[in-house]
C-alpha cells in the first residue's frame, strides 16, 4: 500500500482544516458567487482546482527529484516545511492586512474560470502548502515517491473540490448579506486567528507525523 489509511486519513483532516479556511482562493469563490451567481460560483471553483493540479505537478516533479538526489536534502525540505507552516501562522496572527475582496463587476464564464485559475496558480502560499506539508506523508520505502506525491495532491483537490462548491453554492444563496460581512473587521480579525492556528497545528502535526527517510 503506498501510504496507509490512518496517515491518508491525517493528511484529509489537516487539508479540510486548511481547506474550510478563507483564504485567497476561498474568498475569490465566494465573492464571484456572492456577487454573480451560481454558475459563477462554478466557474471560479473549476478555475481554482484547475490551478491547484498546476502546483500538484509542480510538487510531484520537484519533490520526486529532491528524494532522488538525497535523503539527508529531502529529509531538510521536510522540516523546514513543518517550521515555515508554523512561521506563516505565527506572521498570520500578527498581521493586520485587509481581506482582499476582488471585483465585483460581472464577467463572462470563461474569464472567471481564468482568473480563478491565475488565482491559485500565482499563490505563492498554495505552492509552498504543498512542499512544506506532503513530503511529511511519503515513504519511499512504500514504493514509487512520485504516485504517493501524485495521489496526495489528487486527495487534496478532491477535498478542495467539494469544500469550494460548498462555499461557490452558500455564497450564491446568501448573496448580499455575505458580502457586508466579509467587509466586517471582525470578520478580518477572526479569519487572521482561525487561520493561523490552523497554520500552526498544521506544522506540528507535519513535524510529528513526518517519517524519516535514510
């Protein structure tokens, strides 16, 4: 078996943790669906999941190579994921930026797909997620590095998947009065808590859940 069902059933709750969050991409979602609708909601879903496989890839590549070239590198990729998922809640909790909401005005489909995309696919903060948290889950001694990449990555968009419609169908129902809320500062200030712990739990758990690779 390449990973074992209590550590896939680890990565799924630290993902959904991370994942029922608002960040960037969640809050695209919801104010594209807030402002236009459900299928707009859809659109910016499949565009964001579309860019989340983009740095899937990119990880399975890029990891799968550093394991092959050395452990001792690997293992150091490892826990300098496990101690930066604990830097971004620690500056989270700190920070005092305001909750970018995008535009409003309408778009064809086709745009917001693509905006979706670019969304995800130029978050610094998806593509460092995935290099700091999966390799705390792979086991070349299971077998092929890269499929235990590869499946990771899907389980995570598979979660992403759902997790975002929620939000694209809540959203589009709620409509206005979910749009003065996200503008609440309290709604900032919670999101920057809720988030950070998250963060944080999330590099302790990769740090004590991570095996050692000789």
């Amino acid at each position: 078996m390449l990973i074992p069902p209590d550590q896939l059933l680890v990565f799924a709750l630290a993902s959904l943790a991370l994942l029922l969050i608002p960040g960037p991409a969640v809050l695209y979602i919801v104010t594209r669906s807030a402002s236009q609708g459900r299928a707009a909601g859809v659109a910016s879903v499949l565009g964001i999941q579309c860019g989340g496989m983009l740095h899937v890839l990119m990880a399975t590549l890029g990891l799968s190579a550093i394991l092959l070239s050395s452990a001792l590198a690997f293992n150091l990729v490892k826990y300098a994921g496990a101690a930066y998922l604990v830097y971004l809640g620690l500056r989270t909790w700190l920070s005092r930026e305001p909750v970018e909401l995008g535009a409003l005005d309408r778009q064809p489909l086709q745009r917001i797909f693509v905006q979706g995309f670019v969304v995800n696919a130029l978050n610094p903060k998806t593509a460092l997620f995935f290099f700091a948290f999966l390799p705390q889950f792979v086991d070349p001694a299971r077998g092929a590095a890269s499929l235990q990449f590869l499946l990771l990555g899907l389980v995570f968009i598979t979660l992403a998947t759902f997790s975002d419609g929620g939000y694209a169908l809540l959203s589009s129902t709620l409509g206005g009065w979910l749009r003065r809320k996200i503008k609440e500062p309290r709604f900032a200030l919670g999101q920057r808590l809720v988030t950070g712990g998250i963060y944080i739990g999330l590099g302790v758990t990769a740090a004590l859940t991570g095996q050692r690779h000789q």
